[in-house]
C-alpha cells in the first residue's frame, strides 16, 4: 500500500455501527422483508418492463437489508451464553430466518431461468482485454 492509498482509500467499509451500539430490533428485518413481499406483487401485476426492473433492484436492496438485520441480531445481539437456556427455539429461530431469504434466490433463479435478465437487463458489453 502506497501512501496516497493510506491516506485516500479508494474503498469504503460500513457496519450497522462502528462501535456495537447495542440497539437492536428485529423490527428493521421485518419491514424489509414486508416490503419485498409487496414489491414481489407489485412486479407480477405489472407489464412496464421498466417498472419491473426496477422493482427487481429495490427487491434485491431490501432483501440485502433484511440479511443484514439478521445477521447484526446473530452476531451482534445474540448470545449463546446468555439466550440459550431461556430461550432454547432462539437460536433455532434465527436460523429460520435465513429460509426466507432462500425462498427469494429460489425467486431469482427462476426469475433468470424464466427470460428475466434478457427482458429485463442491458446485456453487458464483451469483456474487453486488460492492459498489461
């Protein structure tokens, strides 16, 4: 690392917070999962291939976000040491989580297999060569 990287860097980091602030709800999950529920309807209802591709990126930002509250309640909140005893289907239950956010990859593979990137996307250029 040069330098003017140390100094600069061309690569930022985020976190739910840079120091475990110890806030926490599962509610944030919830309305993300809620409202890839709704934009899953809204795109099946709709026939504007722009509204849908649309609705296919603000999905897949929610459904990031939805993972990312539950994983700060799994890694940051959850305690095994502290929860497990009194509260055994916890641990279990937070692992339930993650089947929904598998049923939303099942959503997108089929999603892709169906057409869905050559209806809805910009096919990319071919790659280009790399300098040496």
């Amino acid at each position: 690392m040069n330098l003017m990287e140390w100094i600069c860097p061309s690569r930022t980091v985020e976190a739910h917070c840079d120091l475990p602030c110890g806030i926490y709800d599962p509610e944030q999950a919830r309305i993300e999962a809620e409202s890839v529920y709704n934009i899953i309807k809204k795109y099946n209802d709709s026939k504007d291939e722009v509204y849908r591709q649309r609705a296919i990126i603000i999905k897949e930002e929610r459904a990031e976000l939805a993972k990312h509250h539950l994983d700060v309640l799994w890694s940051d909140w959850y305690k095994p040491e502290k929860h497990d005893a009194k509260f055994p289907q916890l641990k279990d239950t937070l692992n339930e989580a993650q089947k929904f956010l598998d049923l939303i990859d099942q959503v997108d593979q089929i999603w892709e297999k169906a057409g869905g990137p050559q209806e809805t996307r910009v096919a990319r250029p071919a790659a280009s060569p790399t300098r040496a």
